[in-house]
C-alpha cells in the first residue's frame, strides 16, 4: 500500500520567511495530493492540492510543487505570519482509494 | 451547507467496554473516512464507506468496525477497549474521491 514520509516533524521559522515542507510517496500510481492544515484543537482543513498532471499550483502564499520522477511533493509558505503556525499534514491517493497521510509539520511562526 | 458533524465530542469509558461514534457528512457526500489521531502517529485510516459499502479498510484490528446508512451518515463502533484505543477520531466526508472535508472530531478517552 501507499507510504508517505513527511518531514520535517518540527519547523521554527521567523516571521516573514519562507516555510517549506517535504513529502516523499511510495506508489508511482498516486495522482492526488493534497495538504491540510490543522490548528490547535481544531480539525485539519484543506489548503492546497495538486493532481498529477501538473507540477505546480499557488494560492496567494501557498504553493505545492510535484516531481512524479522523484515521488516527492513539498508545501512553499513565503512571508509566513503567526497565524500560519499550525500542524500540517500532506497525504497522497491514486484513484479513489483511501488517503494516506504523512505524520505531520509542527510549524511555529517566530514573532 | 452544514459541514461534517460528529457525535458524541467527548467520550470516557473504562476498558471492555464498547463505544459507537457517530459521522453526519455534507449533503451530498457519499463517501465517509475514519481516521484515528494520536499524538506522533498522525492520522491513520480506519475505513472507508462509500454507498453503504466499506470501499476501503485500513490496518486495525476487527474490534473496530463501521457502517454507513441509506443517508450516508455513518457509525464507527470499537469494542474491547483498550486503553491504546484513546484517541481523536475524526470522519471525513467527500464528493467522490475529491476534496475530503473534517469533522471535529469525537475524543475518545479509555480508563
């Protein structure tokens, strides 16, 4: 079955730098991506995806870059703030078979 | 539209006993994923139910098993608990293999 390794486990960045999170999968044939982030207490929520088709996405701060080659996918913050400390998890799917999460990014946001 | 709404927040029960949670999913989504969140272990699949049908099923032992209604909503059940078994268990509903949207969450707390 699907393997996701995350890292790092924990990321302290100063406010206002860029933030960036590694993910590597296991099966060639995933084709979605997404990451999640998830705030003290709170459930995770939906920040970006990426499908295979493509190798990159942004959304404002936020961009994902897949390289299907490697296996890996990484979450970009640029001019990161306090409210973007968070846990944050990437998973990975083929198809509709089931989600596999990574096991998180403790991301502190240094004022 | 009302998001994902899971019953009970808050459980406490003593070992050897059995518990049910519940997962109301967004109008619309036929698709319910459990998953089990601990600290250090990220989010781990339990199962998913798509159409009544368990679609797909993670790693855990037969003491947890789902089911899914007519209305898509969906009951987890774990019997024997083990204190181990105490955890954050979150629902996630999606379309279709899509965007997966998160409950709260349901803490469960074995003593």
């Amino acid at each position: 079955g699907e393997n996701v390794e995350q890292h790092p486990s924990t990321l302290s960045v100063q406010e206002g730098d860029s933030a960036v999170i590694k993910c590597t999968y296991s099966d060639s044939a995933s084709n979605y991506f997404p990451w999640y982030k998830q705030e003290l207490g709170k459930r995770p929520q939906l920040i970006i995806d990426i499908r295979s088709n493509v190798g990159e996405k942004k959304d404002q701060r936020i961009a994902v870059t897949l390289n299907k080659t490697a296996k890996h996918f990484s979450l970009h913050i640029t001019e990161t703030q306090p409210e973007d400390s968070a846990v944050y998890f990437c998973a990975a799917r083929f198809g509709n078979e089931k989600l596999t999460f990574g096991t998180g990014t403790r991301l502190t946001i240094i004022p | 539209k009302a998001g994902v709404t899971q019953t009970p927040r808050y459980l406490i029960k003593t070992r050897g006993q059995q518990v049910t949670l519940s997962c109301s999913p967004i109008s619309g989504h036929r698709s319910v994923s459990w998953y089990q969140q601990t600290p250090g272990q990220g989010l781990q699949f339990l199962f998913e139910y798509f159409s009544e049908t368990q679609r797909n099923k993670g790693n855990f032992p037969g003491r947890f098993s789902g089911r899914q209604f007519s209305n898509s909503r969906s009951e987890m059940n774990v019997s024997t608990l083990e204190l181990g078994d105490s955890a954050l268990y979150l629902c996630a509903s999606s379309f279709d293999g899509g965007e997966a949207f998160f409950g709260q969450g349901t803490r469960l707390t074995v003593v």
